[in-house]
C-alpha cells in the first residue's frame, strides 16, 4: 500500500467522517446535478475507509523487536542475545513466538548458520528477554550477526526482521604473525574441537596442523584456517599441539591443549560422629580427570546448621574427609562442590546427628574356653552411648559364625560360643553398634586365635584288608583312612589294631601304631577271624571299626567273569547288580594297578545304591583299572563281580607285527599270533584292520571297504572284529603284482596312523600255464604225429578190409593151422546169420532156427549187397546180382552185448525170428560189411560148398552213419 493511501486512510479516520457527513447533507439540498458526483464520490470513499479498519486492526497485532543487544562470552564460546517488544505487548502478557537467525561472516562469505525459534509468554514486568546460542568454532574467528522477527500465538502474520546486531571477530584485525583459537587451554574428552587460525590480510595460511596426527577435517581460506577434532580421546591424545605458519618449514604461531574430563559428583558422602563431638564428613572422587596441578578438582564443603556454617576448600585423593565440633546442634545440612576448568558437581548429605553414630572398636579381648566353648570379654569407650555388640567366629574350613550380644549394663561385655569342635583353632573378633538408631558397626576389634581344648576321638575309622594266601595260612594287609566324620580331637593321635580267632575263643593279639602309618599286615591261619582297629588320643579311645576274615575254605568260590565298564568325563562308571541281602557294597581298586604296592583305594556305598562313578586325581587316559565289588553283611565281605575299564580308551601303541605270511598266487594269509591284548594295552582291542593296496594303482578288491589317507591315496579295507582271530587270508589277488599290507588294531580310542606296511609280490598262476598246455601243446602235438604217421595209424585204426591176421579172435592155438590163421565157422559162434535157403539154416541148428530170407527179397529195398539196419540208406557199391543168394553173419569178436529186441539196427526178419524161434540174445552189429565185395569173401564162398553163400559182417572196418572211418 503506498505512503498516499496510508496518508489518506489516517486523514479519512480522524476528519473524513465530517466531510464525508457534511457532503451527505449537501447532497440531500444540492442540485440534481450535483446530487450525483456526490453519490460517486461516496461510493469510492467508503470502500477505502473498509480497507483502513481492517489493516488498522492487523497493524495492532503485530509486535516488532524493538531493542536488540548482543555480547559474546569468550570463555565458553557462546553468544548472549538479549531483547524486548513493545510494552502493549507486556502489558497483554502475550503468547509470542520469536524467529532468530545466526549470521557468520568471514572476509569472502557471509551464512546463515543457525535458525532457531523461541516461545515466550511475557508479563507485565517488561523485562528484557535473553537467548545463549553456543558456537561450534570460536567466536574469535569470524564476526557473527544475530536478527530477530516475532509473532504473536494468536497471529499468523509475522512482524518485520529486526536489523542486523553484529559481534566482531577478531578476523579483522590486520595482525602480523598467525593467531590461533580457541585460547583456552583444556578440552573436554568425547567433545568435538575446532581450531582456527587467522592470519595478516595479504598473507596465505598455507601450514595448518596438529600433533600427534588424527584424523582431522581442514578447511583453509587465504587467511583463516579451521581445522575440526571429532571425539577427541585422552587415550589417544593425552596433549594437543597445533601449529600455523605462512610457510611449510616454519611454525611461528603454535598452541598446546590438554584433554581432560569434568568431574563427577561426589561418591559415598557420609556423616558421622564416634564421641558426639566431633562430625566428620568423608566421600569419594570419583573417576580421573587427567587434569592436575592448578587445573586439578578442588572440593567445598558447605555445612549449615540453624545457628552456624562451616566452609573449607582443598584437594584430596581418592578419598577426601573433613571434621568439626557438632556444638550444640543435632540437625545439619552439609553441600559438597567439586570443580575444574571443565566443569561442577555438587552432592548434598542431610542428617541428625544423634542418628550418625559410628561406635569406637572394642579392645582388650579376653578369651576362655573348653572342648566345646570359647567365652569372650572385652571393653569399649561409650561415651554415653548405648551399644550392643556382634561376636565373629572363623572355622577352620573358612566358615564364619555371627553372635550378637544384647547384655548393655555394664561397659565391661563377654559372649559365650558354643556348638565348637574339640581341639579346634577359631579366630575371634568383636564389633559394637548404637543400639538406638542404629547408623553403622564399628572398626572390629584386634583378632584373636583360639584353639579349643582335647576330648575322645569321635567318629569310626574306615578300614580295609586285602588277602594272599601263603603256606600255612594267609597274610591280610589292613589299610584304613579316617571318614567324613572322624576326628581326632587331640594333639596326638594313635591307632591299635586287635585281631581275634572266632571258633575256638583264643586270647586276642593287637599292635599300635603312630599316626604316621594307615596300613600294617598281619598273618592269620585258614581259620574265621575278627579284626578290628581304634583310635586313640590322650583322652581315650575311639568307636572300634571290625571286620570278620571268614575261613580260607569258606572264600573259594568260583572264577568270576572280569566285565568292561567304560570311562566318563568324570570319571569309570561302575555299576553292579543289587543284592538285597548286604547291608552295604564296597568298591576296590588300585590308583597304580603296574606298581607294587599299587595304592590300594576302597570307596563304600549304602545297600539302596547300585552304581557309582569312581574317580581320582591319579587317574590317567590309557591304563586299564580293575575294579572289585564286594558285597557286606554283618562285617563280612564277599566278592560279587568284577570290573575293568579306563579312564579313556588310546589307540595301541604298537602295530601287530606279522610273523607268518602264506602266498599264493591270487591270496595272501597273515598271521600275528605274538600280538598281546592284555592289560598291557592303553584300550580294549575292539579287533584288527587289514589293509591292502597294488603299488601302482587304488586297490579295489572284492569285499573290501574303501579307505583314504592323508595323502588321497586309497587302500582296501578289511575288519576283523574279534580279537581273538589273529589270522586273515585276503583273496582276489592278481598273480604277478607286488602288493603293500599293512595290520592295525584299534581299540575304543581308535588306531594309531598307518605308517608301516609289507610288501609281497604274488607269484605266477602255473595253474593256468598247466591248463593252456594241455588244451594246445597236447592237442597240437597228438595232431602233429598222427599227421606224421597217417598210414601206420590207418593201417592199425581202419585198416580198409579187416585181415584175419589181425583178429584177435584168431590169436588162439587152436585157429592156427601152420603159420596161418584160420577161421572155422563151426568153432566161432557168430552174431547173426543169413542163409539162402532153409535146408542151409537146419545145418546151422546148434545155435538156434534161423529164418531163411533169400537175398533178392533183402535187396529189393536197397539195391546193393550191403545189408543196413535201417531202410533207405543208398550206398555207392557195385550191386550184386538179384538171383544171388548170400548167408550173413556177424564176427562174435566184434560183436556188442546188447539185447536183439533192442537193437536199432536188426533187420525186420531177424527181429521176427528172435521173437519165435532164439531163446539166448545173439550180438548185434554195429556196421555191415559185405565180405564178397573182396578177394578174401571167395574163401568163404568155396567153403560154403553149395550154390548159396554166407555174408560176413565185420566190425573192424567200421562205418558209421553210412560212412565209411
């Protein structure tokens, strides 16, 4: 709106009204003419008399600053703002709210780095308001300009900015050598540090660092530098250099800090008074500051009371204290103040006195006692004051005991302790406390060692034996250790062991013993025996522990099966099974079962238990303990089962060594009978690995298991899983081929790495040489002779027609005649014959009826003089005339004993005739030969005698299937 509007709406709001009533009335008795410029003029004016009340009434809401002062507080790096409003705005005690804005500005630049806003309700006081804005670089580096705009809660208009209030840095003087900032010395732990350093106008920073060096954030202009610290560490940085120079080889302006911390609040500050004279105030500094000397923490107390005060300043330790007279008064309020360079903390303490009381230490502690009681008598300074007292009592095991004592009528005080152990050292000491308002218990009083007096042993002992037979009896070795809940009760002590035969009554024998020894051994006979052991110090004897040797005869029992029991992390786990007729079960083992004496150890359990885990500090891995577990009743022990095992299972310490080997050629047996899996090993032998691999290749033999070493190498693997089997054959060998074995045993802790092995060669497979030989060599040489003598082998094999000469038949005397060899048909009982008519078979009678077949109806079907047992069979021979007439028969030399009826190869007419006329079985041929296709048939033709002739059939000459061999 311009400055004529505004001019006009203010003339309009003091005279316009009048004008504008006196125009209204001239325009009611004017011209007609006139009327209406009046009316126009009206119609302008009062829209803009609107406009006026409207901006009129925004104006009055709105409260600009009107006073603005800025300081600068260079110690804690903070600019002081400080202003006001109109005082309308008091007196209305407004809702405002106020817009500040934080100016920096260097030589080149000017930012606003800080925007804030601040609520304020005003009173009618009219007093200024204040701000505090803290700089995150010093306030010595750059000039800083703070403005400042405000709106009332209920407004949304806000008033115009105030001007600009500037505070100068000290940027702007024209120095000759650099400057740095801040100027304080010490910086807080954790806190964010810039550095700056300003420079002559003209000149370029060009050197801005810090010593040691961090990690740091630079900044740097022709003549301000600002280097930031983040989180600066006292550790890491105990003290600070920072160094600024016009050039890179010089340092003209430099600074040191120191890192140190604030304070803390004072720790346990107490109050107290001992006489009722005197208070004093103690409490505890807290954490380091890492600042000393001048910059250490100074401490103020401040003690008030209605009617005086006490204040004292210093420096203390850890620990800081402070007295004075109490006076007359009981109430006091006490401030404490700690305060460095970084900081202040204050604790406060409000007490009454007579509330504060913190006794003085009993002294002169006196002491009686008995077996069992120890009386204390003590004194102390009350003052006045009534205490009751509190008796500590330290056992031997480290147990304390409290008693408290009420009895206040005298100064002098005792206590009685009882429920003690005889010829006991206790250490005793006494304290002592307000009875009313009780604040705290006093220092304690000088300790004091006491031992109660001797009494009877209490308690039994617990005693063991063990057994060896010898020649006319037995020696019982006794060892015996004092239980839980024996002793001794005396300075000295010593033990007497009694023994006593049971059957006959005999006086009983004894022998004592210092304390020195647990063990002693004695010889008995084969007789029942009591013995028992006590006790004894130089009040009297103990409680007697008995056990009862039963007769030699009586302990022989059968040989018991030793059972393997397995170890734990706690130790042998041993359990039996219960018998419910033994009062209680022992335990027996040895801690060294390889040495003589092997430190026989017994542990017994009550008649409800039935396992147990047996352990000792001696306890190894891999040594086998063998355990005994005994059953008592009535002080009788008897043997039930035994045990054995280790605490953990090793793998052997020695391989088996192979001292057989048997090879063939496709198996190999190994053999370790030497190899011992006695107690001797470190672990049970669970049984053997074999392993067996090729040199040159991965072994993959049938039944094995694929095992990999270290090196990927890979081995069969065979399991033997009973220990006992010292003996393995491994098979599937290649003959020819050198092989690497090698024998582990493992046991429950495993086996050891292998590392030896043997190595066979498997011989060759002769076997198969022997086979190849007989199915070529012979084969092949047998042909190779017979192809070398073909004709002598046809001549003596198959020979083309059978010669007398060479029968068999013919070797006897009597089918000689001179040199030759001859055939009489009436001497030789032939096979079968044929003969061309019947009168020929009757003169053939003394063999049996022969049917007569003439020759034409038997060639008929076959066209040749041949005669086949089966039709049909053609064969390549000259055939013989129809009308001829042959007589057949078979060499009985060649003949076959088998039955006529069934030959496959009769003819039909013979089969006939054997069914009617023979009663013996004649001999069949194999083959027929036709005797008259030869020189040699024209004998047997002349020989017959008559026109009809007989067939010869010859086995010698053999043809088979029609063929002839």
């Amino acid at each position: 709106m311009s400055s004529e509007i505004m001019n006009l709406l203010r003339f309009m709001s003091s005279e316009g009204q009048s004008v504008l009533q006196t125009w209204a009335v001239q325009s009611c008795t004017g011209k007609g003419g006139q009327k209406m410029n009046h009316f126009m003029l009206l119609a302008v004016l009062l829209p803009l008399q609107t406009c006026y009340a409207t901006y009129s009434q925004q104006e009055s809401s709105v409260f600009p600053v009107t006073y603005l002062n800025v300081s600068k507080d260079l110690a804690l790096q903070r600019l002081l703002v400080e202003w006001d409003v109109v005082k309308s705005a008091h007196d209305a005690k407004l809702a405002m709210s106020f817009e500040i804005q934080v100016n920096r500005t260097d030589e080149n630049t000017s930012a606003t780095v800080s925007t804030e806003f601040c609520n304020v309700t005003l009173d009618k006081l009219g007093k200024p308001l204040h701000w505090i804005w803290y700089s995150d670089i010093p306030l010595e580096c750059m000039s800083h300009a703070v403005r400042i705009r405000s709106k009332a809660e209920t407004s949304k208009i806000w008033s115009e900015w105030s001007l600009w209030e500037t505070v100068l840095g000290l940027d702007t003087p024209n120095s000759s050598e650099p400057q740095i900032f801040p100027s304080k010395i010490i910086l807080e732990e954790g806190s964010d540090t810039t550095f700056c350093c300003i420079g002559r106008k003209g000149q370029i920073i060009k050197e801005f660092s810090v010593l040691p060096a961090v990690r740091v954030f630079n900044h740097t202009s022709s003549r301000l530098g600002l280097l930031t610290m983040e989180n600066v560490r006292h550790h890491e940085t105990p003290h600070i250099h920072v160094c600024c120079s016009y050039s890179e080889n010089r340092c003209p302006a430099h600074a040191a800090f120191l890192v140190g911390r604030a304070p803390d609040t004072p720790k346990d500050i107490s109050c107290q008074t001992q006489d009722m004279r005197i208070i004093t105030c103690t409490w505890s500094q807290g954490g380091s500051t890492y600042l000393y000397g001048k910059y250490s923490s100074k401490y103020t107390l401040f003690a008030k009371s209605s009617q005086r005060m006490v204040q004292c300043t210093q420096s203390c330790s850890k620990t800081c204290a402070y007295s004075w007279e109490i006076g007359q008064q009981s109430i006091w309020n006490v401030t404490v103040t700690v305060e460095n360079p970084l900081g202040k903390k204050t604790a406060m303490d409000v007490f009454n006195v007579n509330h504060r009381i913190y006794p003085m230490a009993p002294f002169q502690v006196l002491e009686k006692c008995t077996d069992t009681e120890i009386t204390l008598h003590w004194n102390y300074q009350s003052n006045g004051i009534e205490l009751f007292c509190q008796t500590e009592v330290l056992h031997p095991d480290g147990k304390v005991e409290l008693h408290n004592s009420s009895d206040m009528r005298s100064p002098h005080r005792n206590i009685t302790v009882g429920g003690l152990q005889p010829y006991t050292e206790y250490t005793v000491r006494v304290r002592c406390g307000a009875a009313k308002h009780f604040w705290r218990w006093s220092e304690w009083s000088e300790a004091r060692t006491v031992r109660t007096k001797e009494a009877t042993p209490s308690g039994k002992l617990d005693m063991w034996r063990e057994i060896t037979p010898v020649l006319g009896g037995r020696n019982v070795t006794l060892f015996w250790k004092q239980t839980p809940g024996f002793r001794a009760n005396g300075r000295s002590i010593s033990y007497e062991v009694t023994w006593e035969k049971i059957e006959d009554g005999s006086r009983p024998e004894s022998i004592s013993l210092s304390s020195v020894y647990n063990s002693t051994r004695i010889f008995i006979d084969n007789h029942s025996y009591k013995i028992s052991i006590m006790a004894m110090n130089d009040v009297n004897f103990s409680l007697p522990s008995v056990l009862v040797i039963s007769r030699a005869t009586d302990n022989s029992t059968e040989e018991l099966k030793e059972e393997q029991v397995n170890g734990t992390d706690d130790g042998i786990f041993i359990s039996w099974k219960p018998r419910y007729v033994y009062d209680s079960y022992v335990i027996e083992w040895c801690n060294f079962p390889k040495l003589r004496p092997c430190d026989l150890q017994w542990k017994r359990f009550g008649p409800n238990t039935s396992s147990a885990v047996i352990n000792s500090a001696v306890f190894v891995p891999g040594v086998r303990y063998n355990f005994h577990i005994y059953g008592s009743v009535a002080n009788r022990a008897s043997l039930l089962e035994k045990k054995t095992g280790y605490l953990r299972e090793l793998p052997p310490l020695l391989d088996p060594v192979v001292d057989k080997v048997e090879l063939t050629f496709n198996a190999v047996t190994l053999s370790w009978d030497s190899y011992l899996i006695n107690e001797s090993q470190p672990g049970f032998v669970r049984g053997y690995h074999v392993y067996v691999s090729p040199i040159q290749e991965n072994c993959s033999l049938k039944g094995s298991k694929k095992h990999i070493l270290p090196d990927n190498s890979e081995l069969c693997k065979y399991t033997i899983e009973n220990p006992e089997e010292k003996r393995y054959t491994v098979e599937h060998l290649m003959s020819n081929t050198k092989y690497k074995l090698g024998v582990k045993a493992y046991t429950g802790g495993g086996e050891t790495p292998i590392d030896n092995f043997i190595y066979i060669d498997t011989p060759y497979n002769y076997n198969m040489l022997y086979f190849l030989f007989l199915l070529v060599i012979v084969p092949t040489l047998v042909a190779a002779i017979c192809h070398w003598k073909k004709k002598w082998v046809k001549e003596c094999c198959c020979p083309a027609i059978p010669s007398p000469n060479k029968s068999k038949v013919l070797s006897f005397k009597e089918f000689k005649i001179g040199s030759e060899k001859v055939l009489k048909i009436n001497d030789c009982i032939p096979d079968t014959l044929a003969v061309g008519n019947k009168a020929e078979a009757q003169k053939l009678h003394p063999w049996s009826k022969l049917s007569s077949i003439p020759t034409e109806d038997k060639t008929d079907g076959h066209n040749s003089p041949w005669i086949y047992p089966k039709e049909n069979v053609e064969r390549d021979l000259p055939p013989t005339p129809t009308s001829q007439t042959h007589n057949w028969f078979e060499n009985f030399a060649y003949s076959s004993h088998l039955d006529v009826e069934s030959d496959p190869y009769q003819t039909p007419e013979t089969l006939e005739v054997n069914k009617t006329e023979l009663v013996v079985g004649l001999y069949q041929p194999h083959c027929y030969i036709d005797i008259f296709n030869e020189d040699t048939a024209s004998a047997t033709r002349e020989t017959a005698g008559t026109k009809n002739s007989l067939r010869y059939i010859s086995q010698r000459d053999v043809h088979c299937l029609g063929r002839r061999l």
